[in-house]
C-alpha cells in the first residue's frame, strides 16, 4: 500500500507550525512553565483537537527546534521549572535562523488567518524558487554546477560552469554568489534568469578563509566592486523618512551623527557602489548627499540631467 503523500505533507506541515508556535510563545513570554505554554495551545487555532500537549510531545519538540533552527530551549529548574530561549540574543542579530523562522511564522500567521486571505495581499516574487534546493546541496557538497543564463547584457542565453559560495536574498530576488572558472574571479547570479541547472560531479575547492558575511560587509545589496573604496558616506534625510531610517537601517554600519527639528544626518561606512547610490536617489528631495564630494558631484549630476529632461514638459 502506497503511503499517503497529501497526508505526509499535510503532516510535516503541521508539525512545522507547532515547532514554529512553540518557539513565539516562549520568545514573547520571557519565562513561561509548561502548564503555561499548554494553556495557550489548548486555545491555539493550530490546535484542532483541542487536547492538551503530552510532557513527552513537548520535549521531543524541543530537541526537533533545536537541530532544525538551532534555537535551545533551556529549562530554569530552580526558578519554578520554567522555559525560555537560551541564545536569544543570536536569533535577534539575524542570519538564516532568523530568516527561516519569520517565513514559518508568516506561514503560520497566514494559517491562522483562515476566511481573511483575501485581504492580505504580497509583493509578485520573481520565479527561481526551483534553484534553491539544488544549489543548496552543491554548496553543501562543494560540487561545480552547469547553469543556462540569461543575462540582461546578452541577447541569447549562455551556458557554463560556476562554483557556488554562497546565496543571498535582496529585494525580494535569490542571487548566488559564485566563482566563475571562465574569469577566474566571483561574479553574482541572479536565479530567477538561469533557464536551466544541473549539478555536475566535478568537486572545487571552496577556500577556507573566505566568508560571505564579510565578503558583503561593507557594501550594501549584491555589488561588490573593487573600484569602490570603502569610506565614510554622509546623508541628510529631511521630514518624516527620517523616522523610516531610524526604524529600518539601510546598512548595518548606519550612525546617527546629527539632528535638529527638520533633519537627521546619518553616516555610513560602505562601498557606494551602483545599489547603493540607487537606494539614496529613489529618496528624491528627501535625502540630500552630504559627503563624499564625488558622490555629491555624482548626484548633483543625475539631477541636473533629470531637470533638462522634463524642461518644457510639463
């Protein structure tokens, strides 16, 4: 008799939420017993049964949180037996830990969320979705993968050989970071424009002294440009976007260094490469450049060009 693959995933899923569920309710609590934590699940919508949460479930959960999100649940026995999260402050500096446990809360939400689906509305997300799985295991077993690419500087596509370092989401788009053997230097990928991938059983050497947290350290979004130096960039942001820097950083480096009734001046210590100088200008009049001279000049530039553009237009 063949297995159930409906009721298999149906299954993982569940089982997904409620490692998910589990986690938020410990994080938001601080401290919480487990007569605590089965209140709330015996009230939880995940909860379809309505039936209480075996001791036993619960701890095998712990364990399953842990190698799946490396996320610990500790236990204070001499507080009164009480759960919380051990490495906190991990979760809170970010990484793929962070990233994996928001798309299951957001999945988890959603199904919480059941009659109502039609009022919450997303961003169109680019295909390449499919790539993910197979370059995860080439990066996993350092293994060369053949891809067919279309890029937007070529008319037809391309195919060749990359050997993948790492990958990165930035604006909603999956791009792999990898060395291209061709030009024997790191190029970045888009997923969304490769038309075809196959895993090769050619090995590379993925050097031991590289990482990609730093590689992207001082740039901000996907380009990386060693024409760029890094260096201290300043911005003047004027009105309320000052409170949308405050709250959601462009980049971690970002320091406020000055602010008075109409604006705040912040200061970056990045690369201003192409992604950058794009993100400052969609802010219009908003945000003004204040140092380095050349990227000043730059806008200034791009300003003027636009203003002859729209003379006797409008």
């Amino acid at each position: 008799m063949k297995p159930n693959r409906k009721s298999s995933k149906e299954n993982t899923s569940a089982l997904f939420n409620r490692y998910v569920w589990l986690v938020e309710t410990i994080q938001r609590a601080g401290r919480i017993t487990f007569e605590e934590i089965n209140e709330k699940w015996i009230h939880s919508r995940l909860n379809y049964s309505g039936e209480d949460i075996p001791l036993r479930t619960f701890h095998n959960h712990r364990v399953a949180i842990e190698e799946m999100f490396d996320i610990n649940i500790e236990c204070d026995r001499r507080g009164g037996y009480v759960y919380y999260i051990e490495n906190e402050d991990d979760i809170r500096r970010g990484g793929i830990r962070t990233w994996m446990l928001n798309a299951f809360s957001v999945g988890n939400l959603l199904n919480e969320s059941k009659g109502v689906q039609d009022r919450i509305l997303f961003e169109n997300i680019p295909s390449g979705h499919q790539y993910l799985t197979p370059f995860l295991e080439s990066i996993k077993e350092n293994l060369t993968v053949e891809i067919t690419y279309q890029s937007f500087e070529r008319s037809k596509p391309t195919t060749f050989h990359i050997e993948p370092y790492c990958l990165k989401v930035f604006r909603q788009r999956w791009y792999v970071l990898a060395r291209s053997p061709n030009y024997d230097q790191l190029r970045i990928y888009s997923l969304d424009r490769i038309q075809q991938l196959e895993i090769t059983k050619s090995p590379f050497d993925y050097p031991d002294d590289f990482s990609p947290e730093n590689y992207f350290h001082n740039n901000y979004g996907i380009i990386v440009d060693s024409d760029y130096d890094t260096e201290i960039v300043e911005v003047k942001v004027f009105g309320n976007q000052r409170k949308y820097f405050e709250t959601l950083p462009l980049h971690h480096s970002q320091t406020l260094i000055a602010e008075d009734s109409d604006s705040a001046t912040f200061q970056f210590f990045v690369q201003p490469t192409f992604d950058f100088m794009k993100e400052l200008f969609s802010y219009g009049e908003e945000v003004e450049v204040i140092k380095p001279q050349w990227l000043r000049d730059e806008f200034a530039g791009k300003v003027k060009e636009m203003s002859e553009m729209y003379e006797g237009k409008v």
